[in-house]
C-alpha cells in the first residue's frame, strides 16, 4: 500500500480536525438553542398557568367549579385554545383535562421531576405543575416549533459542513504544499549531489526557520563528507602512485633474475610466482589511480572519434587467447560502424573489462555474445555469456570496488573485483554507463551505452 505524502497528511489532518471542531460547536449550538428555546417555552407555560389560575379563582368565587365528570363547557369556548393541553385535580380527584389529551393522565400520582415531556397524538408537550389553594393543575405547552429550529439549524450543518470539509482540505493542501516546498527543493539538491559531486550545496531559503536551519546542518555535513572523501581520494591516489615505482623497479629485478640460465627449478618457480604477483599488484595499484581519479574528477580524456565495432575487432585476438583454456565459443554481432567519442585507451579497457568478465565467469565450452547497436543517438555494446549468473544480493552490488560474488572466490577464478568498477567509471567519464541487463541461471549480460555521433571524422 502506497504510503500518504506530508502533504496529503497535513491536509488529511487540518480536514479531520476541524470536522471535529465544527462537529462540537454545532453540537453545543444545537444544545445551547434548544436550551435557550425551551427556558422561552417554560415561561410562556408560568404566563399562561397565571391566567389559568386567575380563571380557576374566578369559578371558585361563583362556585362554578367543575366537578367530576364534567366537561370544558364550564370554561367560557373563547379560552379553551389558550389552553390545549391541561389537566385539572383537587387532590386524587379529576375535575378537568383538556380533550386533546383523551384519557391521559398528566399530573403524576407521586412528586417527581419538574417540568416533564410527554407524547401527545404524536407531538411532545412539555409540561409543568402548578398548584392553587387544593386545586393543582398541569398545562403543557408544544415543542413543535423547538423542534422545527433545531431540525433547520441541522439543515444549515449538513449542508455547510461539506462545503467546510472542502474548503478546509484546500486550504490545508495549498498551505502544506507551500510548506514542504523548501524540503522538496532540499530533496531535489540532495539527489543531485554525488561522489563526483560533492562540491554542490542546499540553496538557502529566505527565511532563518526550521527549514533554514536544517538547510545549514545538511550544507555543513557535506562541507565535512567533501573534506573526507577528498582525504581519501588523495590517500589512494598517492598510495597508489607512490606504489607504482617501487613495484616496477621489483618485477624488473625479478625478471632480470629469471633471465640467469643457473637458476634450479625450484627457485625459478619462486621468481616467476613473484612476478606473477608483481603483475597483479601492478593492475590493482594502476586500478586504484584511475578510480581516484575518476573520483576526483581529474581523469584526463582525449576527445576523437571511436568505432566501437572495429575497437571490438581489434581486442578479439587477446579474447580468443583468454577464451581458449575454457575452450569457449566468441559470437559477435558486428555489422555497421558505431561510432563515439572519447579515449580510445580507456574505451578499450572498458570493453576488454567486460569482455575478460564474461571469460571468467563462464561454464567450460560455454559462449560469449558481443553486440553493437546505434538508435536515437545512443550507442550500446551488449555483451552476454552462459553461466551460473548473479544471486540477487550479488546483482546489488557487482559496480563495488572489490566485490566479488560468491562465485569468484575460488582460486580457479582470477580477478581483484575493480574490473566492472573501473569499466563503468570511464563509461561515466564518456556520458554513458555500465548497466546489468539481465542475469539468471543461464545466462547474464552486460551493456556498455554511450553518446553516439555521425562521423567518423572529427
């Protein structure tokens, strides 16, 4: 599941929060109205309970009081809408109840809670309790148009709330993105910056906040990687140079020493096992200038047309020879000139990188494919071999300086591990890349892409 931008959480967040907010406000509005509504209902009941007892008084004094049984004839008919719900007793005797209210009963037997809400022929009434003298009475009054305020104000809500939810999540998502606009121009800086690049900085932001802030520690923690990667890229580089004469000087000597026609047998396969590692050393040291100065951007390059075809014609010859103690069989898919421009030392060290790889790591009467292709300005040179091929974890990391997978350890495999390092910095160098196209079980390849150009001829 793909997880939520910032962005969209910010914007995620202010909507449920102020969908809550407006939720409780309208909940204690609604709460607040229908108290305040009511409070005006209780009051009007206590007007009227005024005048129905001044009335009650009245039939007293003319000793017109209703008794039981009798119906609201006894109350003059102009008075009986004032009041539609009312119910009068003297003590557990009924001497009055309003017909709206049929046979129930609402003064209740027992004292309790005051005022109470009843349903009356689908209405509820509220009711209060009053006593004069012996005589106590109930009127009620109905909450309908309580009911009809709160059902409008609970229109208004649904109808506002969505428009809020929608403009709130707006507003969230054009602030947020206003937000993390400095952090994406951070991100967009950072994956620009490199090894190659570390001489790059965060643009500071105008204003000396959080973001500002985090823009100066990232800026200083790469003023601190440039300083030591530049330690290192010196350290290798002179080591490496440093090396370079001294191991020089001791394969001469050795082969000088092997030259001596008095040597015995065993000392000669002493002198010629140095020499054999004088060699390698040699590779592994040369390997390490180049890569520093790949890293340092000092690789110098000689700018000339190059066909990669007849480059790859001219290293088959030391191919075969590597090829023949496996006895494996060299395809090549050569047809037109691919032509590119660069070094054509270092191109065909690149080339010869990959070509010995697939040697190496090949089956016994295996083969080697090698195919050039030019399209849309783009040169490429696969180059594909049988095999065991690469384990997942391995495919990672084949471009790491002395990585060797599981299936070059063994001693019958030669190699140091900077071959497809080496070969992919000077593909770098040129504008192009070393990639893994494919690897299985039986069959892995390589590819070589570089800038294409017209002509042979500069």
């Amino acid at each position: 599941m793909k997880r939520l931008t910032f962005r969209a959480r910010v914007a995620l967040w202010s909507v449920a929060v102020v969908t809550m907010a407006v939720t409780l406000f309208g909940a204690g509005a609604a709460w607040n109205l229908r108290r305040e509504l009511v409070e005006n209902v209780d009051q009007e009941i206590r007007d009227k309970a005024t005048a129905f007892g001044d009335e009650l008084g009245e039939l007293n004094e003319q000793q017109r009081a209703p008794g039981p049984g009798q119906d609201a004839s006894l109350f003059p008919a102009e008075d009986l809408p004032r009041f539609p719900y009312a119910e009068v007793r003297d003590g557990s005797r009924l001497l009055y109840r309003s017909p709206a209210l049929g046979k129930m009963e609402v003064i209740p037997p027992e004292p309790r809670k005051q005022p109470n809400e009843l349903v009356v022929q689908g209405h509820r009434v509220r009711f209060q309790v009053f006593r004069r003298g012996n005589i106590t009475f109930a009127l009620g009054q109905n909450l309908q148009a309580v009911d009809e305020a709160l059902e409008g104000l609970l229109r208004s809500y649904l109808i506002t709330l969505p428009l809020v939810v929608l403009a709130v999540g707006a507003g969230g998502w054009l602030v947020a993105g206003r937000a993390v606009a400095p952090i994406r121009t951070i991100i967009a800086q950072a994956e620009k910056i490199s090894a190659t690049d570390l001489h790059q900085r965060m643009p500071p932001p105008p204003a000396q906040d959080e973001i500002g802030r985090l823009t100066h520690v990232l800026n200083e923690m790469f003023d601190r990687l440039q300083r030591s990667f530049e330690q290192v890229t010196r350290f290798t580089s002179d080591a490496s140079h440093e090396l370079n004469t001294p191991l020089a000087l001791i394969q001469a000597e050795v082969e000088d020493a092997l030259k001596s026609e008095s040597l015995t047998p065993e000392p000669r396969q002493l002198l010629s096992d140095l020499s054999e590692q004088c060699s390698r050393l040699s590779q592994i040291v040369d390997g390490l200038l180049l890569l520093s100065r790949a890293d340092d951007r000092r690789l110098v390059l000689a700018q000339e047309p190059v066909d990669l075809v007849r480059l790859v014609r001219e290293l088959m010859e030391d191919a075969e020879i590597l090829a023949q103690p496996a006895e494996l069989v060299l395809e090549c898919e050569l047809s037109d000139p691919v032509i590119v421009r660069g070094d054509r030392r270092l191109l065909a060290r690149t080339v010869m990188n990959l070509i010995d790889n697939a040697i190496k790591h090949n089956q016994p009467h295996g083969r080697v494919t090698i195919a050039a292709a030019a399209r849309n300005n783009e040169a490429t040179l696969r180059i594909g071999n049988t095999g065991p091929g690469l384990a997942p974890e391995a495919a990672a990391h084949i471009f790491d300086r002395f990585y060797r997978g599981d299936f070059s350890h063994s001693n019958e495999t030669p190699g140091h591990g900077l071959g497809l390092s080496i070969a992919r910095e000077i593909a770098r160098a040129h504008g192009g890349d070393v990639l893994l196209v494919h690897s299985d079980e039986k069959w892995t390849e390589f590819q070589l892409v570089l800038p294409q150009v017209d002509q042979l001829t500069s």
